[in-house]
C-alpha cells in the first residue's frame, strides 16, 4: 500500500491512502482517533466484527475512537484519507466550547454522511495534495475545525447497499428451508443475503409478500404438517423438527397458519400426544 502524506500540524496528522484488497489497515487499535473518508466511486465492504456487508463510496465516513479494534475487509482495492487526530485536541476543543467531558469520548461511527465533516476532509485532502498548498496556517483551521465537527456528528448514515438480486433472496429461501429446526434470526439471514437487516426486510417482503419472521413460521407449520401427515414421529419430535420450541407453540402457530391444531389434523395424533404424557 502507498501513503502520501504532508503538511502535518500538531494535533492531526492526514494521509491519503491506497489499499489493497483486503483486510482495512485500520484493524488495529491506535493511540489517536482515526477519521477516514472514503475516496474511491464503490467499494463492497465487509464489517470484520459482524461480517455486515455494505458499499462505501466517496464520501462516506468511519469514525474510529482511540483504542477501539474496528475494520472491514475490502472486495476490491480502493483509495481513502485517513486523518489520526490525538485525543488531546478534542478534548481541548470540547472544553473551549463548555461541553461536559464526556462528549469529549468518541464512539464509532460507519458509513456516517456529515456534509460539514465531509467538506472539512475534503478541504484537507485537496490541500495536502494540490501544488500549492495554502500550508500550515490554512490546516490549523481545519484542526479546530474537524474537533468541532467530530463533538456535533449527524446521525445521518449512508445507504448505498446494492439492490437485493432475485438469487440472493433465493438463497435465504432456501437457508431458511435447510435450517427450519435451528434458530433463525433476522441478523443472521441479512448476513447470508449480504445486506443489512431493515434491506433485508424490505426486499423480502416485497418477494414473499410477508415479512421474513412471518414467512419462517409459515414454513415451519408447513414443515409439522408434512411430518404429521407422514405419522411417523410423535409431536415432541415434530415440533422440535419444525423449530418450534414444543408441542403447544407448535400448535397455536398451526391454528393460526392452518385454523386447525395437530390433533384436528391427523386421526391418531391425539393418541400420540395422551401416549407421550
């Protein structure tokens, strides 16, 4: 990777950064804050501690605290600004502007699209890497500038996911029919689909016509009713197979899918269940 780097004042330090794809340089901890703004059009990310899939672009900002372990691994190559700004500085700035001590403690912030912090980065960047750079008086200023930033950040995050392709919402489909006895959590299927969990949602109920909870126990009864109707295992046994944590779930969820519980169903179920108590 190749760094270029200049016009350093006291309290920050600025480089623009060409990456590799990969593992984020930024994985491990440092003593300075670390503020990078994505440089390159689209680059598919993904999250190192939950595996949260996403496509930066420029202009996108991750904020990373002093001593946090944060990165993502990079599909392809790309180029960022990184700026480490001590600790020291924000804390200074936070008390010239009579804020309490705690707003001076950063916490992590991804893909956070701050249209003032934005153009604070940008300015640097240009700045550092234009021919006639206005030098240390004109970086001093953005200093002060980015600290003040950095203690009043939007909320506002960046959506710039891919739209959810027919095959990948297959995919969870048919994860979701192979693992019908195992938990399955909304968190765990957005990974699988490669997005986050409310893209997931949207997507998946325009397909489904249901939200994907409702679809997983739609499934699951469709699953019991496959295995009761074969009759050979007992309702504990079904209702384990199907996910459902015990015969009574199992079939409140039947009567609310179907309008009929498993001893309605099947003749002899209800013989079955009086056997096994």
């Amino acid at each position: 990777m190749n760094h270029a780097t200049s016009g350093n004042v006291p309290g920050i330090q600025a480089r623009r950064r060409q990456e590799q794809a990969g593992p984020s340089a930024g994985a491990a901890p440092l003593d300075s804050h670390r503020v990078v703004l994505h440089l390159s059009s689209a680059t598919s990310t993904a999250c190192r501690k939950t595996g949260y899939r996403a496509v930066r672009v420029r202009g996108d900002i991750d904020i990373i605290p002093a001593q946090v372990l944060d990165g993502f691994d990079a599909m392809t190559d790309y180029s960022s600004l990184e700026v480490l700004v001590e600790p020291a500085l924000v804390t200074r700035v936070a008390d010239e502007l009579e804020l309490p001590p705690s707003r001076a403690r950063l916490t992590s912030v991804h893909l956070l699209r701050d249209l003032r912090l934005q153009n604070i980065l940008f300015a640097l960047d240009a700045d550092i890497h234009c021919d006639a750079p206005y030098g240390e008086a004109f970086r001093d200023g953005l200093e002060t500038s980015l600290a003040t930033a950095l203690l009043h950040p939007t909320t506002a995050r960046a959506h710039h996911e891919p739209p959810l392709s027919t095959r990948a919402l297959e995919r969870v489909a048919q994860y979701i029919d192979a693992n019908l006895d195992r938990p399955l959590t909304l968190t765990r299927l957005a990974i699988i689909a490669g997005v986050s969990r409310s893209s997931l949602q949207r997507a998946f109920t325009r397909w489904k016509g249901l939200p994907v909870h409702q679809y997983v126990v739609h499934r699951r009864v469709d699953r019991a009713r496959t295995l009761l109707l074969q009759g050979r295992d007992s309702l504990t046994d079904v209702a384990l197979m199907a996910g459902f944590s015990h015969p009574s779930h199992m079939a409140r969820w039947m009567r609310r899918v179907l309008g009929t519980t498993p001893t309605e169903l099947v003749p002899g179920a209800r013989q079955r269940a009086a056997a096994q108590n």
